[in-house]
C-alpha cells in the first residue's frame, strides 16, 4: 500500500498537482532531477494542455506544409511523367521559378543543418514558398500576370 501511495504522488508531481509532503528520496536517486524539476514548474494543469494544443497544432502545420510542397512537385510526376514534368519545369517560363526553388530548398537545408542560422533557413523558407506558389501559376492561364497587377495595385504608394 506504501509502494502504490508513493506511486501515486510520483504521478500527482508529473501532472502538476500539488503535493502535500516530500518524497524519500532513498532509492529512487534516478527520479531525483525530475521530481525537482516538477516541483519548480509552475505550470497549472489548464496551461500545459493549451501548450501541448498549441505545440501539436504548429507541428503539424509544418509537417502538412513540408509534404504539400514536395507532394506538389512529385504528384504532378505521376499525372504527366517524370520526363515530362522536368522538360516541363526546364521550360523558359518555369525555368526561373524552378530554379529559385531549388536553390533556395539547398539554402534552407544548409542553413538548418551547418549554419544553424534560423533567420536565414526562415528567409529561404519563405522564398521557397514564394517561387513555389509562382511556378504553380504558371500553369493557370493569365494567372502570373493578374497576380503581378494586382500586387503592383496592392504596393502603388502613388494615388
């Protein structure tokens, strides 16, 4: 009975609760830095629940983002061909697009992993995305130049 009373104060201390009386701390030296580190987070049970929410929603945000712009060069392989769509990609209209795209696809992966730069992997990120949404246009008709229009309406600073 001991035993699962000490179990359970174990789990009131990880979930955030609070706990009446100290631990022994005589054979469980492994559980140590944790129960301490618990007792000192002040996190009430309501805000680590909104903060998982929050972490899991962003994580899978990225993830979702991540796989739908890969997805997006790859699925379109399968609809035409994969000769088709890098002759397709090399045409003089995607040309600038595709390659912005993968240089900046090889800036992000550099930054990231060997420069741990996370203002330059965001930036690359960004132009990644950019160039992706513009070469997608391409294969709307009049897409690109009603996007350029409207953009040059948006920043104008002449009225």
């Amino acid at each position: 009975m001991d035993k699962m009373n000490q179990a359970f104060e174990k789990v009131k201390i990880l979930v955030g609760m609070e706990v009446e009386d100290e631990l022994p701390a005589e054979d469980e030296t492994s559980f140590a830095f944790l129960d301490d580190f618990n007792r000192n987070c002040t996190l009430s049970t309501k805000q680590r629940l909104h903060g998982f929410v929050i972490c899991l929603v962003a994580g899978l945000t990225c993830t979702l983002l991540i796989l739908s712009w890969g997805l997006l060069y790859g699925s379109t392989a399968f609809l035409i061909g994969p000769k088709r769509q890098v002759t397709m990609m090399l045409d003089p209209v995607r040309i600038y697009a595709t390659a912005i795209y993968i240089g900046s696809m090889i800036i992000a992966i550099f930054s990231a992993l060997y420069v741990r730069n996370k203002l330059l992997t965001l930036l690359a990120i960004m132009l990644e995305f950019g160039a992706l949404i513009w070469y997608s246009l391409s294969y709307i008709p009049f897409a690109r130049s009603m996007v350029s229009k409207v953009m040059v309406a948006c920043f104008d600073t002449e009225f």
